[in-house]
C-alpha cells in the first residue's frame, strides 16, 4: 500500500503563480486522474483507487516541481470537486467548488480533460462538466484545454496502436466528433490537442518519460499559442470583486445557474475521482 503524503485541502483565496504553470484537472471517476498526477510529481500526493466511491471527496491543490521528465518549473494543480446538484445543495461541497473557482480565478494555464483510453466515447459526467465550464468560463476555455487519455502503457501500445490511429484522424477521430456533440460551441480555430501517457511503472522508465514530455510541451505549446497569458474571464474577474461569504454565494449562484442551462440532469452525473 503507498504512503500518501496528501495534497492540500482548502486552498488559499490568492495563489501567487508567477511562471508556474497552473493545471485543473477535469475527469470522471477510474479515468486515472490521481495516477496522472502522482505521476507528474513523481510523488505520492494523490490518493488512487479502485472503489466504486469517488476518491477525491473534496479540492486538491499543490504546487511542486514537474518531474516526469525534469523540465526546470513548478506546476500548481488543482483537482476538480464533484459538481453535481447534490453537491450544491450540501455546504461543505458548495464551499469546495466555490474554493475551486476561486482558486481558477487567479488564472489558468491549461484544462486536463483526462479519459481512459478504452473509454473513448465521453461520458455523461465529463460531457456535462465541460458545457458547466463553457456557459461559466465562455468559448475562449476551448483554447485552453487539452484531452489526455491514460492507461496507454508501453505493453499495450501495440495493441492500442489501431485505437489512437482512429482517436486521432483529423476529419472522423475523437476532436472532430466532440465539435459535432450537441450543446458545445467550440471555436473554428481552437486546437484540441490529444495526448496519451502510461499510469504504470513510471519511474526511472524512458517510455513514460516520453509521454508525459509530450504532456508537458503540449500544456507549454497551449501557453506560448496563447501569448504566455493564463486563461481569464468576466466570471473569474467578478469573482475576484467578491470577498468571504458574497464571493462564496456568487459562485454558487453562477455555478447553479449555469448547471440549469446546460444540464437539466446533472444531478444524475455526480461521480467524480
């Protein structure tokens, strides 16, 4: 059993990033979210496992050095929290997604949509989060998220090789059927880079290596094709022109909002890793 030294819970209401790059990580439970992340840090900060019961129960946030491969510069990252309607409905997990936003609102490098690579078609949970994200945050997100698919390890890329041959064609794979999904406006010219990194035996390993250096020039190509600005909004700025509590209820308020657009049966897309 690994020893976890944990994450931080409850994040402070500034974050001080300067050139760190800022990841939130978006995913459904068992697509390999906590394992991406450990994997990163080359660390044990995020608790993995195989219970059908969400792992990652309330925010994550750390800031430490990207390890896999050394690349010279801190990442901070933090871990989404389930956003369901029973989640608002219950305090402590609306002062949770209200610490997330805040946490965002500082500015974002990049969104990690992270799918098992056997799970190709998104989920509901994932395909109801990312519209949550688009009616907050705007179109402009799409610019900034990148899709990384886990569990491809270097035993069975041979047999996956066929699976990422399709996700990636440029005119039927996984980028062009996620512009035609009903209730998404994904702009003409958003890129949405696919990346594929193993979950095992990543240490002191030359293939994992390689993917999760490809991880790390893809978020990095994001920032450079975006100006070295971090991703900002009109809802990350009126959160900022909030404080304590008035913060805190204009997040729910916007979230709860948003959810009611876009997805009337959230509440039954509630699982989260």
């Amino acid at each position: 059993m690994p020893k976890y030294n944990h994450a931080v819970y409850n994040p402070p209401l500034r974050t001080r990033d300067g050139e760190n790059l800022v990841i939130a990580v978006l995913g459904a439970m068992g697509m390999g979210k906590s394992s991406l992340l450990n994997a990163i840090l080359q660390e044990c900060m995020f608790a993995t496992g195989k219970s059908p019961e969400p792992v990652t129960k309330t925010i994550a946030h750390l800031t430490k050095a990207w390890r896999l491969p050394p690349v010279g510069r801190n990442v901070h990252i933090i871990d989404t929290p389930g956003m369901c309607d029973a989640n608002l409905r219950d305090r402590d997990n609306a002062d949770n997604i209200a610490q997330f936003f805040t946490s965002l609102s500082h500015g974002v490098s990049a969104f990690l949509i992270v799918i098992h690579v056997r799970e190709t078609k998104l989920d509901s949970y994932t395909q109801n989060m990312l519209r949550l994200f688009e009616e907050l945050l705007g179109p402009p997100f799409w610019k900034y998220a990148v899709f990384v698919f886990t569990h491809v390890d270097e035993h069975l890329v041979p047999q996956l090789n066929v699976d990422i041959e399709e996700l990636l064609d440029p005119e039927d794979g996984f980028a062009a059927v996620l512009r035609q999904l009903d209730g998404f406006n994904i702009p003409p010219q958003a890129e949405l880079p696919l990346v594929f990194v193993s979950n095992i035996n990543t240490r002191n390993n030359d293939y994992a290596a390689e993917c999760f250096g490809y991880l790390y020039d893809t978020v990095a190509a994001r920032e450079r094709k975006n100006g070295g600005r971090k991703f900002t909004c009109t809802f990350f700025q009126n959160v900022l022109s909030y404080q304590g509590l008035e913060r805190r209820n204009f997040i729910i308020r916007s979230v709860k909002k948003a959810a009611n657009v876009v997805i009337p049966a959230i509440a039954n897309s509630c699982a989260v890793m």
